[in-house]
C-alpha cells in the first residue's frame, strides 16, 4: 500500500461521482494495480452513456444526463450546477419516469427546486413538469415542442437532464 497522494482530473461531472471513483480505486487496489495506473485509468475514462458526460458543441458546453432520471439524482445534477463556476448556466429537464404516484409531487419539487437556482435559463419538458408550468421558466409538452427554444441556446453551459424515455438526444444534437 502506498502513502503517496494522487490528484485526479476525471472527464465526469458531479460530487455524486466520487464513491464510483473510490471503488474504483479500492478494486484497484485490492487486486495489486499500481496507484500510477488506477490514477491514468480514471481520468482516461470518457464516458459515452449520457451519464454525468461532459460534451462540447460548437456552441455550448453540454452536460448530458439523460441516461436515467429520478428525484435524487436530479436534485443532485441541480446541486452540481449550482456549484460550477461557469458563466450563462442553462437548465433544460425532461420527465422523471416510472415514480408512480408520487410522480406529480416529485416533477412540482423539481420544479421548485430548479427555480430556486441563479441560471440564465429555465426549461422544463414532457407531460408532467407542463402540468406545473407557469411565467417563471420554460414548459414544453414534449422534446419535440421544445426543439426551436433549444436552438436559440449559445455560449452557454447546460445541464440536460431527463429519464431515457425523453430521447434527449434530440435536443443534445441542436445544441
């Protein structure tokens, strides 16, 4: 076991990745691979899921996260945002599925949520976020209705977060 300490530069965004990073680590570790090559292994990993994944356009810094969705994890894609040091911040989610009854309390938590947050730009897409919409941010019915507003996005950072079903990518392709 080495006492040497390691700075790591990662390819993903979000605190709410370290305790992948550590068992990473600690997998490592316990089958003898060098600390050097654990170190290199992490921040060669470029993740190409949709998940916590770090992509730039040609206009936009896009973190696309539309692999999964449920009420933790995007309150946690909404902390992170809130922590990044990063100029025009923009905010695009897209229904959580599968949450059953608590589905329109958990999209009207979200929404709360998102609203209490310093960005430049709101949106909100699919059925359950439109039943809450209102003048303070952006609601679309579907990915589909929400397709013009997203092309007017530029020079900014965005967050695109939504249950797979959304088919995000659509939007990821006009930013």
């Amino acid at each position: 076991m080495s006492d040497k300490v390691f700075e790591v530069q990662t390819h993903l965004t979000g605190s709410y990745n370290l305790e992948n990073f550590l068992a990473a680590i600690a997998v490592g570790l316990h089958f003898g691979v060098d600390p050097i090559a654990i170190n290199r292994g992490i921040e060669a990993y470029v993740p190409k899921n949709n998940r916590s994944q770090i992509t730039k356009t040609e206009r936009n810094t896009v973190i696309a996260d539309f692999y999964n969705a449920n009420a933790s994890s995007m309150s946690a894609a909404l902390d992170n945002m809130a922590a990044l040091s990063v100029s025009h911040k923009v905010v695009i989610l897209g229904d959580m599925f599968e949450l059953g009854d608590e589905s329109n309390e958990e999209h009207k938590a979200v929404v709360s949520k998102a609203k209490s947050l310093a960005v430049d730009r709101l949106i909100f897409v699919g059925e359950e976020f439109y039943k809450h919409r209102d003048e303070e941010a952006e609601f679309y019915a579907d990915t589909e209705a929400a397709k013009d507003a997203v092309q007017t996005i530029s020079n900014s950072f965005v967050l695109l977060k939504a249950s797979r079903g959304m088919a995000f990518e659509k939007l990821l392709n006009l930013l």
